[in-house]
C-alpha cells in the first residue's frame, strides 16, 4: 500500500475536529501545560513557508506533553485590527471587516491542512464584538486606576495615511508602510502610564526562562538611570531650566546647555534676533524620527537661542542652545553639555566652538577626545581627586543642601501612546461632556464601530468616526446633544495585550475571563514566536499584567513563564521572503506535493529553531522519502512482528532513542531529534524480526512530528481511539547508558568533525550518524562521494570529489 497523504491527512483532520480530539477544559486532577503561539495577523496574501516554523514547534510540544498526560490548552485565534488591515482594504476598495473576514478564512484553512492539535472551540478574534468588549472594559480597568489619560504631545504624524506612527514604524522620516512623508507635530492623544510600572516590569524580567539577549532588549528600552535634577536659573528671567543627569559629578565642566527642539520653555526664552531661525530648525526637526536624533544622528546641528543660564555649582554663565540630539521624550527634555566627558557634547562643542573643560583626568595613554571612563575628578573644586561614584554622592548631597538639585532616578521609557486616527480599530468606552472626559458604563459595553462605507483616514488629524455624527452624538430624548464620543480608536496592540487570558475563557458573556479558569491554566507555560515582538508587544502585555495582577484579576504576576524565538525560513535566494522579492513559497503547494507530515519533518529537520535558514526544495525530497521508509517499516509490522526480546543492541539504542527525543523535545531541539529517529529507523529496516513493543514505541516518539501518518499506521494496527493520548515511552537510564568512544570525523583525509558513538557499534550505524553532522552535510553537498573509509572505534574518512 503506497504512501498517500493527499489521502491520509484530510481524513484524520476531519476525525480530529468531529470528535474534538483537542478539545479541553479544566481538570485541577491533571497538571495543565498552556502552550501558546503568538497571535497571527491574518494579512490578504496568506501564510507562505516560513510562518508555520514556530507553529510546528509548539504542536511538537503540545503533542508530547498531552502524551506525557498533561491537560493541554494549545489554542489559535487572529490578531485582525490595525493598520495593515486597513491599507489592504482601502488598496483592494474593499471593507475591512470583508477582508479580514476573507483573510481570516483563507489563513485557518491553510494552518488546518498542516495538522495543528489546536482547541478551535476556543477560537477568538479581535474584532469580533464579544472580544472588543472586553478589551474596552480592561481600558477602563487602567482608566478607574488612574493609568490612561489625554495629554497634548509630540507625535509622528503621517498626513498620507491619517495616522500617528510609532517610532518603530518611522524609517528616515517617512512610514515603513508606504514611504509616505512624516512629521513630528503634538496633537491631543490618549496615553497610558506605562512609566508608573517601569520599576515593575524592570524586577520582574529577573525570574523568568527568556533568552537572555529578548530580556536586555526589554531593560535598555525602560532604561533604568540613577543621577539627579539639577536647576539652571535663565539670566533675566524668572524661568528656571531643570535637566536630568547621571552625571552630576560633571557639573564644573558643563559650559553650554541644550534644549530640544521641542521644549516648552523656547517659546519665552529666545532672544528675539533669533526667532526665525529657531522656527526653522524646529520645523525641520519635525520631520526626523527619534531614532534619527539620536541612535542614527553623526551630523550634529544647533541654533542658539541668544540667552544664557547659570551653572549652580560655580556661577558661570553658560549659553542655551537648542539641537535634536536632544529628546523631548527623555528626562526634562533639556540636558548640561559637558563636552570633555560626553562624546555627543563633545562633537558640538567642537562644531560651534564652545568651550571644553575635561572634569574627569583621563590614563595618560588616552589619546582620544570625550574621556568616559573612571578617574580623579579634576577642575572641580571640592570634588578634585575623588573618583566618579564618591564624586556624584558629594555633589548630590550638595545640591538638595543648596536646594539646586535632587537626587532622581529616570526611565527612557515613555508612556505609551494609545490613540490611532483610524477607522478600523477598538473604539474608546469614552464619553466627552463639558470639556471633561468620562467612562462608559460598563452596561453600556460594548461600544460597537459603526457600520459605514467611507472608512478612509481624513488626513486632518482626525479620525474617519468624527464625520460619523449620529455616532459620535449621544443625545437626550429631546434630541439635544448632551456628550460626545471618544472618536480616535485604540492601536492594534489593544487586542493582542491580553488574549492570551480569553483563551481560558473565551465563551464567558459576563465577564472578561473566570477566575478559577484563569487560575488554573496561568502562567503561559511557553510562549513562541518572532523575535520582532520582542519589546513591544511582550512589554505591552507584561504592563496590562501588572496591572491586573496589582487589581487582584489574575492569580500571577508574569503572564508568559518561558519564551521562546524561533528563526527565520529566509528564500531559496538567501533574502527574506516577501512578495517583492519574488521569493514567497505559498504551503498549500508544499502540502499538495509532498504533505503536511513531510513538511513538517522537513522543517523541523532544517536547523535549529532559532536560527534563520534558507528554504531548500531538495531537502523535502529527503523528509518524504523518510516518511516512506517510515511507512513501509510500518506496514511490515505483521510480517516482521514478534515476541521474542529484542537484542542487546536493538534494546540500547531504543533507550537511547526514547532518552534523545524526550530531552531533545523538552529543549525545542528537533533536528537532532529527527536525527535519532532516523538513525533508529535505519536500524530497524535492517532487522528481519521487531519485537511488538518496539513497533509501538517508535510510532509513539514519531506522533509529535509526522501525526496524521501515526494516526494512519494506529489505526491499521488495530488501535480506536487517537494516539494523541497514548502514553509517551519512557527511558531506562540502565539501559540507554553504554560505553562510547569518541571517533574522528575526516573530509579527504582532513579532520571536521568528531562524534561519540557507542563503542563497537555496526558500521551502518556510523555512517548514518556522521551523515546527520550538520558540517559534514555541507561538505557532502558540495561534492560526489566516492569512497568510505571506516577504521571501528577511531575514524570514518569520506573521499570526495568536487562537483
């Protein structure tokens, strides 16, 4: 009987979701295991190849955690609001919800055919009605708390596409999506005080099983700095300039000050000679990013403003400058210029001839220009010979005694801006009356989106809802407006900060989730996706949990226990698929070619998770060809079946198969663990008689990665029921330990690999496992084998010839 999965796997897809196979609910006698993909944007052109990588990890694991006889909660709905949703339909000219509901049907019909175990009861989506609702009552959770507000500040506007964007999404001052112009402007916005948990979310990155490099990410974006305040009285006025400095110790050499671009304190400090040429700078200061301003910034530029302040500490007049190295968005949005120890100061001081005063002795091997480094404090007055840490402490003390400064601690991180002028996005439950702004009542939830046929952004700075005023107008029964409705509408980030805690309740009508629910299945046990999420969404919902957690609604303070980013599938061309390229692979080919268990294998087999490898067809001829070796090996069970025990050998390296694949699973290592299984398939294939258990053991370690084919080969064997909850094989240690020898692994008589094999094992054996070393894969690639040498227990030598 041919292997024939266009036949086999719509079969056991079916019987998966006709007898609910995955289907789960809470069970306090049965550990839970919550395993969790990140949230998929259903977008118009669909899956292409590499977006299953990190789905087919999670199944992996889901499916050996049921065996292991954990209740498992591995649930799949869509992240569908937002601006790329928009776009595509204002490109196509066709509504939103129309596409996104076409999107959304298109993306689960093609993550079905590839053989997920998801619970799809529990499928939810973001614009759905009954999701939003809640996702506006937890707005007003952090509203009642005092953590969202309106506030009047500095955004990135896009006239093209009506919207702010955030830093991220602004690339040599135009937006990432379009290239379109934009401009830094202020414009009423609601905010959320993310600042208030910036301690918080800092602490808690400290417990948690995340790659090291996701969590460093996180600590510089908040960016936890010690120092002080410090005041500079303006001469001839009664304004006073407070800068935040982790430097205090650097006051003496501070000999000009600067203000961004964007400081409110310009407006009545600037000398009137040089108004002109301050509106000009701040208009074309306007049109740059942050991250040009600063990260991206070589080219330092300036206007001074033609006043002067006091330094505190020696009474010198120093000049006020404004640049756009200068952030409005971190501490006072004013800083001291302290050009001999700050590389930045340094190469405007330089620009503008001002004057430089180094207060930190450099080596005398320094040769360089801003010193950074420790040393005696030097033309400072009482502060000369002590080093940078004693030398900060005396100066603070100092100020708060001369009521010129106070000790501080400072965040990079900014409160989050929460308001998009668009249409197709979650509405605020906010009502506006008497210039004052109020909560919905939460009887009143959901506040839905009004129905209509021009959704297009006003490219005024106001939303689509504003010219919606049947809408927007809430009036009495005497027809007179009485308030008005909130008509920006919250980002795509809304939805997906919490819908992590929906999956365990996501059915539930009167309220956001159950609390014994919530209880049981959180903590995230793992969590799986793209590292491009790794600050902001994780630090959204990580804030969002905070908070819950700090309103007693959830029983943990850190939603996602173990994170996990997987790599990326780039194009056969090495480059990164997108449809501009010409490089995307859709997998409903892929599926209709080879199947959905050889897919899997294939990628799987690829590399490891995390890194990024190319797409290569030739590879999925060899996964298939695996699987059929599989399925023959299989089909031989009553021909080759027997009671007899099996061999010492047999027996061994069935032990130290079960011991691979467990721990490899366990460590999301899965080409290596394909590896073994391959090497034991091997094995078997050249055994006239196969004890039963072992039959049935191996089709239990495959489950996980090859489902449908197992389900097939189950069934053949008599079995009824799914082997989803079969009992996953379990390792003698005894047994799986033998003694190894480490052999030499040779190219052309050149050493490139060693590997540890157990001592005097069949030379097939060897061969097949040097042949799994990635390195060695690379060099066979490249050429024609044409001998193999083999010396037992010391070296396997492949002669190859050049292609």
């Amino acid at each position: 009987m041919k292997y024939n999965p266009s036949d086999i796997e719509p079969r056991w897809q079916l019987f998966w979701h006709e007898q609910q196979t995955f289907t789960v609910e809470e069970d306090q006698n049965k550990p839970k295991y919550y395993v969790l993909d990140m949230f998929p944007y259903p977008s118009g052109a669909g899956l292409h190849v590499g977006h299953p990588l990190g789905y087919f990890a999670s199944d992996i694991i889901a499916r050996y955690k049921r065996m292991q006889g954990f209740n498992v909660l591995h649930p799949m709905g869509w992240d569908a609001f937002g601006l790329p949703a928009e776009q595509y339909a204002i490109q196509t000219g066709t509504h939103p919800a129309k596409t996104t509901a076409e999107n959304i049907k298109n993306f689960k019909k093609q993550i079905t055919r590839l053989g997920f175990s998801y619970d799809w009861s529990r499928e939810i989506n973001t614009t759905d009605k009954e999701y939003y609702k809640w996702t506006q009552w937890l707005f007003l959770q952090l509203y009642k708390k005092g953590l969202a507000y309106e506030a009047e500040v500095p955004v990135n506007w896009c006239p093209e596409l009506g919207t702010v964007l955030a830093n991220e999404e602004v690339i040599d001052g135009k937006s990432e999506r379009g290239g379109h112009p934009v401009f830094r402007m202020p414009m009423r916005q609601w905010m959320l005080r993310i600042t208030d948990y910036a301690e918080s979310l800092l602490e808690g990155l400290d417990n948690l099983d995340w790659p090291e490099h996701v969590k460093e990410l996180q600590r510089n974006w908040i960016g936890r700095s010690e120092g002080a305040n410090v005041h500079f009285s303006v001469i001839s006025s009664d304004k006073v300039i407070t800068v935040f400095t982790t430097r205090p110790d650097t006051l003496f050499g501070a000999t000009y000050m600067v203000l961004a671009p964007e400081h409110p304190l310009i407006k009545t400090i600037t000398d009137d000679s040089q108004r002109d040429q301050i509106r000009a700078y701040q208009a074309e200061s306007s049109r740059k990013s942050d991250l040009e301003r600063g990260e991206l910034n070589k080219e330092k530029t300036g206007v001074f403003t033609g006043k002067y302040a006091i330094n505190p500490v020696n009474n010198e007049k120093i000049p006020i400058w404004i640049a756009d190295y200068v952030l409005m968005t971190y501490g006072t949005g004013a800083i001291m210029a302290v050009p001999g120890q700050d590389q930045r100061d340094w190469d405007f001081a330089k620009k503008y001839k001002l004057p430089i005063i180094r207060t930190v002795e450099p080596p005398s091997e320094f040769c360089g220009e801003a010193y950074l480094g420790d040393g005696p404090a030097i033309n400072s007055k009482m502060l000369n010979g002590l080093n940078v840490e004693d030398a900060k402490e005396k100066i603070i003390h100092w100020l708060e005694n001369e009521e010129k400064g106070v000790k501080k601690i400072n965040y990079k991180l900014r409160d989050w801006l929460f308001s998009r002028q668009r249409y197709w996005g979650e509405p605020f439950p906010i009502i506006h009356k008497n210039g004052k702004h109020f909560a919905v009542d939460t009887d009143q939830l959901p506040v839905s989106l009004p129905e209509i046929e021009k959704y297009e952004p006003t490219g005024e700075g106001k939303s689509p809802l504003d010219g919606i005023k049947e809408w927007v107008n809430i009036k009495d029964v005497n027809d007179n407006i009485i308030a008005v409705r909130e008509t920006n509408t919250m980002p795509q980030w809304a939805g997906s900060c919490w819908y992590y805690l929906r999956f365990t309740d996501p059915k539930n009508n009167e309220e956001a989730w159950n609390k014994n629910k919530e209880s049981y299945w959180l903590p995230v046990d793992l969590y799986i996706g793209g590292q491009e999420h790794a600050v902001l969404h994780l630090l959204y919902a990580r804030f969002w949990h905070h908070v819950l957690h700090d309103l007693g609604l959830v029983s943990t303070r850190e939603p996602f226990k173990k994170l996990f980013n997987q790599g990326m599938i780039l194009g056969e061309d090495g480059q990164k698929m997108s449809k501009s390229r010409g490089n995307v692979i859709n997998p409903d080919e892929i599926i209709e070619e080879f199947g959905a268990d050889a897919f899997r294998i294939y990628e799987m087999f690829l590399g490891p998770l995390d890194k990024a490898k190319p797409w290569n067809k030739k590879g999925l001829y060899g996964a298939y060809r695996f699987i059929e070796r599989l399925w023959k090996l299989f089909l031989s069970f009553e021909e080759k079946q027997t009671t007899d025990s099996p061999s010492k050998e047999t027996t061994q390296l069935l032990h130290q198969t079960i011991k691979k694949v467990t721990d490899d699973i366990e460590n999301l290592r899965f080409n290596t663990a394909i590896s073994q299984m391959m090497i034991f398939q091997n094995h078997l294939s050249s055994l006239d008689n196969i004890n039963d258990e072992i039959f049935r053991t191996f089709l239990k370690l495959l489950s996980p990665f090859s489902p449908h084919m197992c389900e097939e080969i189950n069934s053949l064997w008599g079995g009824k029921d799914s082997i989803a909850y079969d009992l996953w094989p379990i390792y003698n240690e005894q047994l799986a330990t033998v003694d190894e020898v480490e052999i030499a692994v040779q190219i052309n008589g050149k050493l490139r690999s060693t590997l540890n094999i157990s001592k005097d094992s069949e030379k097939k054996n060897v061969i097949d496992q040097v042949k799994q070393i990635e390195k060695i894969i690379e060099y066979l690639n490249k050429g024609d084998l044409i001998k193999t040498i083999y010396i037992p227990n010391r070296l396997v030598n492949f002669v190859i010839r050049p292609v």
